[in-house]
C-alpha cells in the first residue's frame, strides 16, 4: 500500500448488480422497497436509493444473463434497515421469498433475498449493536 495522501479510500460510490431485464428488476427492487433514483434505459441502467446517500445500487443491463444466475460467484451486499424481521414480514407480502430465516449475527438480525439473477441483498439492523447504526 501506498503512505500517499491520494490514495485513501473515502466510501462507497455505487454498488453495480448485472441484470438480464432491467424492466423486471426495477419491478422486483421497486417491491422489495428500494427507491429509483432515476433511470437511462439508452445506458441500460437503473440507479436505486439507498437511505440518505447519494451513492446507490446499480443496476446494469447485461442481455446475456437472461433468467439465469450470472456463472461467477455472487458477492452478498448487506444494507442497513431499521428492523431486519418486520422487513422479512414486507418482503414475503411482496412476494420475494428470502433465502433463509432471520438470522442473529454480530451487530443484530438479517434477512437475505436474491434476485432473478443471483444478486443476494442482505437487509441488516444494528438491535445488538445499535452504537454503530447510522440512526445512532
């Protein structure tokens, strides 16, 4: 690593989830909760809120994934949520089945879902933990 000033590392700016249908993910994020901060469907690209930061959840366009998971490992994106549980309780009315249960971890519960094309989000609060929550 580099003692250079320049090269620090200053937080996230979006995180990128490759999509086969970017009308059928909008829809399944949109129900899931997540906000679109806008949309380029000429870039194939669909930006989605995430809290009060400016950075978000991107979603890009790739026609070659269709309906299948993507055939490299999926990373698992964690997002902060106030109550893990009563989210499991909206994602199931929305009709996205979670990968598992609500699970304990270190800093409180969390439910995980995945989407059409193996992206895993995993919704987490700080109920154990909650000096470390954003609402703090």
């Amino acid at each position: 690593m580099s003692d250079d000033e320049s090269y620090e590392l200053l937080g996230f700016d979006n995180m990128l989830l490759p999509v086969g249908n970017l009308d059928e993910a909008v829809g399944f994020y949109e129900r899931a909760g997540f906000p679109v901060a806008f949309r380029l469907d000429e870039a194939g690209i669909a930006l989605l809120k995430v809290g009060k930061e400016t950075p978000g959840v991107l979603l890009r366009l790739d026609e070659e994934l269709s309906r299948r998971a993507p055939v490299w490992a999926s990373p698992r994106v964690w997002l902060e949520v106030r109550d893990a549980r009563a989210v499991a309780g909206v994602l199931a009315a929305a009709g996205i089945e979670a990968l598992d249960a609500p699970f304990r971890g270190a800093t409180g519960w969390t439910v995980e879902f995945a989407d059409p094309w193996g992206n895993v989000i995993g919704l987490t609060d700080y109920s154990k933990r909650p000096e470390l929550s954003r609402q703090a």
